[in-house]
C-alpha cells in the first residue's frame, strides 16, 4: 500500500511513549499547518516557546495523558492569543450606539456594516447606516442598496464632498429620531496613505464614536499585523471583524489582528450574503485554523439544509464504528446537491481553504475513483490493498496517488465523525440527567 497512507496512519495510532522528540515532532508539525495558515512568525516562535514551557516532563504526574496535555497546551495557546483580555463593547439599549467601521478599501466594510446593522435589526434594535465615504465612485449607491434590501434607514449625500461633514450630520439626525445602533461606514484607500487616516480621525471627532470596529480581510496573509496596528495608532479600534472566512483565507491573520489592535474579534465573514455573518468562536476557530474542521458545525449546516442525518441509516453505521466509503459516497452526494454552498465543503477535514470551484472539482474526482471500486471494497475499507489501489487507479483513469489521498480522506473523516459522534452522546447523556 502507498507509502503516504501508512505514515499517516502510523502517525495517527496512538504514541505508546510521548517524550520530547515527540513534543518536538508534533509541535513542529503544529508550526508548519500555522505558518501555513499565515500566522504571524513571531506568533508561531512565541507558541512554541510557551508550549514547550507548559509541557515540563520532568515535572510530570505520572498516569498523565501527555499527548491530551499537549494538544490542550497548544490549544490553550492559539486561545490566548485570540483574547486580548479585554470584553467588546456592548451596545446598550435605549440610547444612542455609534458604531465606525474602518478599515482598507475591499476589506468588506461596507457588506459587513449590513450584516452588522440586520444582525441587531433582527435582535429588535432600531438601527441606521451612515455613508461617510465619499471617495470612491457609488460608494453610496452601494450602501443605499444593501440597506434598501436589508429595510434598514440610511443616510448619505451624492452633493456633500467632506464626509466628516456628512457623518456628523447623519449621525446627529439619526440620534434625534431615538436611533440606538447607528453605524457609520468610511472609505478606504488601497495602500494605509496618509490622506486616508486624516479623514478617518476627523470623522471619529465628529462623531465620537462609541466603538471603532476595524474590518480585516482575512486573506491578506502576513501584512496582517503591521496593517492592523496602523489602524490602531490612529483611532481607538475596539473590536475586529475578520472577513472572506469562505474563501482561500486561512485565517492566521486574525491573530495578528489581535495581538496588533489589543481588541477582540466580534464576529466573521463568511460570504458576501447578508446572512454569511457568524459571531466568533474562539475553539471553533482554533480547530479550523490546525486543520481540524468543523464537524459539529457541518453537521449543524447540513440539518439546517434539511438534509436528514439523524434518520440516516450512515448516521447508525457511524455511530457503531461501521462508517465506511459508501457513507462518504452517500454524503458527497448529498453535499453536491445543495449546490455552491462552498461553505458546507469547507467544513470537511482536509478541505479548509478549498474554494467551492475546486472542492467540487475534488470530491467529482473523489466520486468517479468510487465508481471504480467494488461493493465489498465500499463496505468495508479495510479490504484496501496496494493491488486493489492500482486497479482502481486503472478502472477510473487517475494515479494511484489520487486513489491514497481518497483513502487518506475517507479516514480522517471517519475519525473527526467518531470523535464528534462521542461528544455528542456524551453531551446527550449530561442533558438527559438534569
Ligand atoms: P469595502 O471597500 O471595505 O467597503 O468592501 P466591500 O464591502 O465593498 O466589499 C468588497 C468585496 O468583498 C465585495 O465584493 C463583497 O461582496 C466582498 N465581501 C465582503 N465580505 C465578504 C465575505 O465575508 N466573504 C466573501 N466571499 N466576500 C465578501
Ligand atoms: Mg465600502
């Protein structure tokens, strides 16, 4: 059987003895999948540094899990990182919330205030949206027509030139009419010119606002950092959004955001939909970010898409250990029939940073190769040999490589589902007895 797939099963049994050349070896792994993420260097050295101090093996209990005290220290990290130790802001009810969002042109300021303004316009908040960019052609009209669609009150002018001027009257009119969120959208400039954060501190003084949410697109990669503290050197950023989650993103650029701004991230982009909006997770992130997909949000996502999961005979085969790669098959159906919802794809273990483009073109791949295989082979993987790889190769046209990384998938998410399926029944049992 091909060299990748044993490996990666080796490394998946379990240490019998974890030592420091295991620590090292797992952290290394660990470092590259951030670094990779786009974590900022200096963030993924500091990570190392901490985890090796948590994990002292001299200083051991001894009957202690060492591989969960690992992964928990690094997860512990990632975590800390995330939090600056400072809660959001919190708008209150009944007065007034003025609410500025910067950040670079194409960031997604102007999609994410709307997403921000129907979030609590659905939570029962009056809410109204400033325009307070007036450099970019149509910016207005772009506002005017998210909000129309969204039904949320605007305010903006196609006459005014000065949008510190027109901030501060759309803010003052909206306080008068008993507004409580009232949001104001600026412009951005392609590079962090000058010209661009003058007029950012003079429509921060006249509209004083209450929180400055600074809007990143994650997929910038490393200039994260020194992009986001530019920002905070100028206006008092309280909040993050992070956006384009959906996309190629990785993600690691959030961390920078937060170590660079000191504030904590509020919520995420996930697509350019109103609704693509979801508050931030911390663990939830952190799993994505190592790669380990987010199975219990699959799951969620699929039942919302009414896909039955839990009448699926697959569900009770998964459940008793018998999923096999006629399940996968069944589920990439499935999957392919809700059409572009590349978020649900993202969701898969191994397929994070796949656009919808390319995880259909791979799970397409993925089916042809099963059309290839026998019944026996589809209900029971652990016939899998080096000789039934390469006839499967030869039956469907691709490379035996392709075959292994169909194998390598199929068992990563058997042993994500196993995990999860065990997580829920545990959380079952804990609700059961209240
Ligand atoms: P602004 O210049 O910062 O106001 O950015 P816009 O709000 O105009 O957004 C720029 C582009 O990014 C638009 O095409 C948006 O539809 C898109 N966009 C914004 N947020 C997201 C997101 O979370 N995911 C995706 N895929 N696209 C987004
Ligand atoms: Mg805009």
């Amino acid at each position: 059987l091909g060299s990748k797939l044993s490996v990666a099963l080796r490394k998946m049994a379990n240490h019998t003895v974890i030592d420091q050349e295991v620590l090292d070896a797992m952290l290394a792994d660990i470092c590259k999948a951030l670094l990779q993420a786009d974590v900022n260097v200096a963030q993924v050295k500091q990570l190392r540094t901490n985890v090796r101090t948590a994990v002292n093996f001299d200083n051991l209990a001894s009957g202690i899990n060492k591989r969960k005290l690992i992964e928990s220290a690094i997860m512990t990290e990632l975590c800390s990182m995330l939090d600056p130790g400072v809660k959001p802001y919190e708008p209150k009810k009944k007065r007034p919330n003025v609410i500025m969002f910067v950040g670079l042109q194409g960031a997604g300021k102007t999609t994410t205030c709307t997403k921000y303004a129907h979030l609590y316009k659905r939570k029962g908040w009056k809410v109204g949206l400033v325009c307070a960019d007036t450099f970019r052609a149509g910016a207005f009209d772009q506002l005017k027509q998210n909000a129309t669609k969204a039904k949320i009150p605007f305010y903006g002018s196609y006459t005014e030139t000065d949008p510190s001027v027109i901030a501060g009257d759309g803010v003052a009119k909206f306080k008068d009419e008993g507004y409580e969120i009232i949001i104001v959208d600026t412009s951005g400039r392609h590079r962090q010119e000058g010209a661009l954060f003058e007029e950012m501190e003079q429509i921060a003084a006249a509209t004083e606002p209450d929180d400055v949410v600074f809007v990143m697109d994650s997929s910038i990669g490393q200039a994260a950092h020194d992009q986001a503290r530019a920002f905070k050197e100028k206006v008092k950023v309280g909040s993050c959004i992070i956006t384009k989650l959906d996309g190629h993103a990785k993600g690691g650029g959030a961390l920078s955001a937060v170590a660079a701004t000191q504030a904590p991230i509020i919520h995420i982009g996930t697509g350019e939909h109103i609704d693509d909006f979801e508050d931030f997770e911390v663990k939830a992130f952190v799993s994505r970010l190592l790669g380990k997909g987010n199975i219990a949000g699959l799951m969620e996502r699929m039942k919302e898409a009414d896909v039955d999961l839990e009448g699926a005979e697959m569900m009770k085969r998964l459940a008793s250990g018998q999923w096999t790669l006629r399940d996968m098959r069944e589920q990439f159906q499935a999957v392919m029939k809700m059409g572009p919802l590349s978020n649900i794809m993202n969701s898969f273990p191994g397929m994070q940073g796949l656009d919808f483009r390319e995880s259909s073109q791979r799970i397409k791949r993925w089916m042809t190769i099963m059309d290839s295989m026998t019944d026996a082979e589809l209900d029971d993987p652990k016939l899998m040999s080096a000789e039934r790889v390469l006839r499967i190769a030869r039956g469907s046209g691709y490379y035996p490589s392709e075959v292994i990384e169909l194998l390598e998938q199929f068992k990563m998410m058997q042993s994500t589902m196993q995990k999860t399926m065990k997580k829920n029944k545990k959380l079952g049992k804990q609700t059961d007895m209240r």
